[in-house]
C-alpha cells in the first residue's frame, strides 16, 4: 500500500505501540469504514501542518478492531506499523491522501 494511502491527521503515531481513536467526523468515518471494507485495514498517521496540511513523514496504522457505536461513530483499536515518508498529496471524500515511501530503519551490527 503506496499509492493513494488514506490519512488520518490527527496525532503522532510509533511503530509497534498501539493507538486507539475516538472516530467520529463523517469524513473519517468514510475512511475507517473503506479501509475495513476493502480490506487493507490500514492507514497513514500524520501530525496536522500548517503549510502542506499534514507532516512529510508518518506511520501506517494497522486496524486491530473497531467497535461501532449506533450513531455512527467508531471507536478504533489500532498499531503502529511502517514508518514512512509522503512524496505527493492528494484529496479523496474530504480525508487526506498520499503517495508514499517507507523508510527502512539502518541495522545496528
């Protein structure tokens, strides 16, 4: 998943630790609800950015699970995963995309 990956900004998110999300805009709502049907279960976290709207680099989030409230909102469990890195934005329904990179980690000998 590189291409067109949907993003949530919001908070900063680390590989390995979980985060859990209180959903409740329609346009996240609209993203959480495609990643789980498409079957990716996953998704960029990025810190808001005044300038380019969100930061260069982030980390993809894995859905664990999602508890759906009656009126719409959701309630997310969720992982960090890859770290990555954006190399184009875009638009979809309101949420944020990108085009994006991992970044492989230097391994320590």
């Amino acid at each position: 998943l590189t291409k067109n990956v949907p993003m949530f900004v919001c908070t900063m998110a680390y590989p390995t630790v979980p985060c859990p999300l209180h959903v409740f805009e329609p346009r996240y709502r609209l993203m959480i609800r495609r990643s789980m049907e498409t079957g990716t279960k996953q998704f960029g976290m990025c810190i808001s950015d005044s300038q380019n709207g969100f930061a260069d680099y982030g980390c993809m989030l894995q859905i664990r699970n999602v508890h759906f409230l009656p009126d719409g909102r959701s309630v997310v469990d969720t992982v960090g995963g890859k770290r990555f890195r954006v190399l184009q934005r875009g638009m979809k329904d309101g949420y944020c995309t990108a085009d994006i990179e991992y970044l492989e980690d230097v391994k320590v000998s």
